[in-house]
C-alpha cells in the first residue's frame, strides 16, 4: 500500500487534516467514512467537478465512496477560469438546493483551483454555510489554492473579488492524479512550490536545485516530497494567520507582478498564473537586488532555477504585446493588496527570507520594468525598411 503522509491545520475547532499520497482518490471512502458518518451519519455527499476532471476521476472517486456504503451525486459544471462567475455559481446552488441540500450535505470539490475556489465559496454561503473536502487534482491546487479556506469567484473587475474565508474539513492531495496533468500546468504548480522555498526555507530551495526536475517529471517520491513540504509551509502559515492580517501576505511572493501581467495577457492560456508566478518571483527577487535588500547572487540563482526547469522568467516568452511599465503599474494600483494608493510587494533580504514593503518608489519599479521588457524585447524587424 503506498504511503500516507498526514499534516494538520491547527485551528482550533476547525483543525483540518491534509492527506497526501498516491492513490488517494481511490481510497476516498476510507478517508471520507469519519466526516460522512459524523453529525448522525447519513449525510448527504455531493461531488462537484468539471467535465475534464469528471472523465479521469470521478468514476474513480463514486467507486470508491460507494464502497465505503457512501452515496454520492455528482455537478459537473464547464472547465475553465470562465466557471469562476457569478451564473456558474448561481446555477450551481439552484441544482445543488433543487437536488436537496441541507445544513448537513457535504460538498466535494474535485478538480483545479477554479472548481475548488467555486465550490468552497458555495459551501461557504449555502444555508449560511456547509461542509467541504477539497480534492485538488492540479499541482497547484494541492500546494496552494486547497489549503488554507481561500474561496471565491472573479467578477469584470478583477479576480477572486467576492468571496469567503471559508476552511474545508479534509484536504486529500492524490500525487497519483498528477500523472494526468499537462506539462504545462505541472510547471505552472511548480512555481507555487518553488515559492514556499524562496519565501522561508532555503533548504527546500536547495532541495528543489537539486530535484526541481524530477519533480516536474513526476517522480512519485520527489512529488510527494515537494507537496508535504508545500503543504507544510501553507498549513503552518495559515495557522499562525488564518485571514493575512501579517505573516499570509508573504504567500503572495511574485503575485503584484503576476497579477498586473495576467490582466495584460487576459488570464487565459495565453499566460497561466503559474507562469505569471515564475515571473512574478524573478521581478521580485531583482527589485530587491536593485532595491539593495538581497544579494544580487540570490536573484540570480532564483532566475537560473526557474529557467532551468523551464520556467518562464521574463518579458521574453511574452512576445506580441507592446509592454509599458505604465501599464503594468497602473494595474498593480488597482490591485487588492494595494492600500492607500501604495504599492505592496514581497521583497527578499535572501533566498528564503521574504517581507512584505509597502514603502517602494514606483520609480525603481518602473526602472526594472524598463530594464526587463527592453532586454527581452524581439529584435527589431529591419527587413522591410
Ligand atoms: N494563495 C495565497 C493564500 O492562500 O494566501
């Protein structure tokens, strides 16, 4: 039988366990039996999913709670970011109340960050708020979006505006599910992973200089070590600041920049939030070399890092968009992690220790800005001259 790890969320009555392991989805049963059969037993378990999740797992996952003598429906709503709406949402509680919901139904979210994201926040306002697991079968949601009872959904004013703080009672990461993924989303999970490491742990950065590629390969134990780890780092974080009053904020490591290139780029395929992520990081790391916060060595080995796993770093892999820093900051003013008009960014005194500054001239911003989209601009085009 493959290994278990098990990590705890300690928040008081509402401490949660996060599983980790390789066959997880198929022994969902066993783990689920504790939660289905608490408040009386007979609790109602409703699985929401999307359609490509729904064709690789979700037969896998019926099985197995029906063979713990748990009964389940399934919601299969669209994939895509484009789910994460108001209709989708509103759709989704009118079926989930039509088929019968009650105060004691326990909602599944199996998928992404997009179906997790959607169906915590449904958990969190339907009938005042009811149960969830989550099942995250991205790599980025098992080390980010699963844990740590962020939810919501994205409105034409920005991304994850509405939502709720709302924390599951379960978290089951099957590292086997990753096999399915493409290569392109396992590169954008490992950009959260890699952030854990840069934000508060060298170690687990060298770690990752040293495994980064098996993991993006899928090697089952240099999977599972990088999801406890991720997990680890998340589950601690989140404990000590449930709602990002202090310590949370350094989760969003790399995430003003990414967030102002993804509402460039239309958070569509074009570029993936990972992606935006490694970027994002890379930007950081530089601003605080600039800033003369971290050595310029660390800024360095972090876009060497990301490069060499085939992480996008800069503006290079971007082509086809005219890109001014103007721009780009306006969107970081607009930005929720803004406040008072100032900026806000994670800075780094060193590889592994973040801070949050509030306090950056949007000069140097948009001096490394300049600096970056000029170095990777595509040579000029002469031939027609
Ligand atoms: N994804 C950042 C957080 O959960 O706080």
């Amino acid at each position: 039988m493959n290994q278990v790890e098990r990590l705890s969320v300690a928040l008081d009555e509402r401490r949660y366990d996060i599983l980790i392991g390789e066959d997880l989805i198929a022994r969902a049963g066993e783990h689920m039996a504790p939660l289905a059969q608490a408040a009386g037993g007979g609790r109602r378990v409703m699985i929401v999913t999307d359609e490509t999740v729904a064709g690789l797992h979700l037969g896998t996952l019926e099985r197995a709670l029906a063979g713990a003598g748990i009964a389940a429906e399934a919601f299969v709503v669209p994939p895509g970011e484009a789910s994460k709406d108001f209709a989708t949402l509103q759709h989704l509680c009118e079926r989930l109340l039509e088929a019968g919901l009650d105060r004691r139904s326990l909602l599944v979210a199996l998928g992404g960050g997009v179906v997790g994201d959607l169906t915590g926040f449904a958990a969190a306002i339907l009938l005042r708020g009811i149960d969830f697991v989550q099942i995250p079968t991205t790599l980025l949601a098992q080390v980010d979006s699963s844990v740590g009872g962020k939810t919501g959904i994205d409105t034409p004013q920005g991304k994850n505006l509405v939502g709720a703080f709302h924390q599951p009672r379960l978290v089951l990461a099957d590292t086997g599910a990753l096999a399915s993924l493409p290569r392109r989303e396992m590169l954008a999970g490992y950009a959260e992973v890699a952030k854990y490491g840069l934000l508060g742990d060298a170690g687990f950065f060298h770690w990752l200089q040293g495994h980064g590629h098996a993991v993006v390969e899928g090697e089952p134990n240099a999977l599972r070590q990088a999801v406890l780890t991720s997990c680890r780092a998340k589950a601690a974080v989140v404990a000590a600041d449930e709602r990002e009053a202090g310590q949370r904020a350094l989760l969003n490591l790399g995430h003003t920049f990414a967030h102002a290139l993804e509402i460039e780029c239309g958070f569509g395929q074009d570029l993936l939030h990972g992606e935006a992520v490694a970027i994002g990081m890379t930007l950081a790391f530089e601003l605080s070399a600039q800033l003369g916060h971290c050595p310029p060595e660390d800024a360095d080995a972090v876009r060497r890092h990301l490069a060499a796993v085939d992480l996008p770093t800069g503006f290079g892999r971007l082509g086809g968009r005219a890109w001014t820093a103007e721009r780009l900051i306006e969107h970081m003013r607009k930005d929720k992690k803004a406040s008072g008009g100032r900026l806000t960014f994670v800075l780094a005194r060193r590889i592994g220790e973040a801070f949050v500054s509030r306090d950056v001239d949007e000069a140097e911003v948009a001096h490394l800005l300049t600096e970056a989209i000029t170095q990777t601009a595509p040579p000029l085009d002469l031939a027609g001259e």
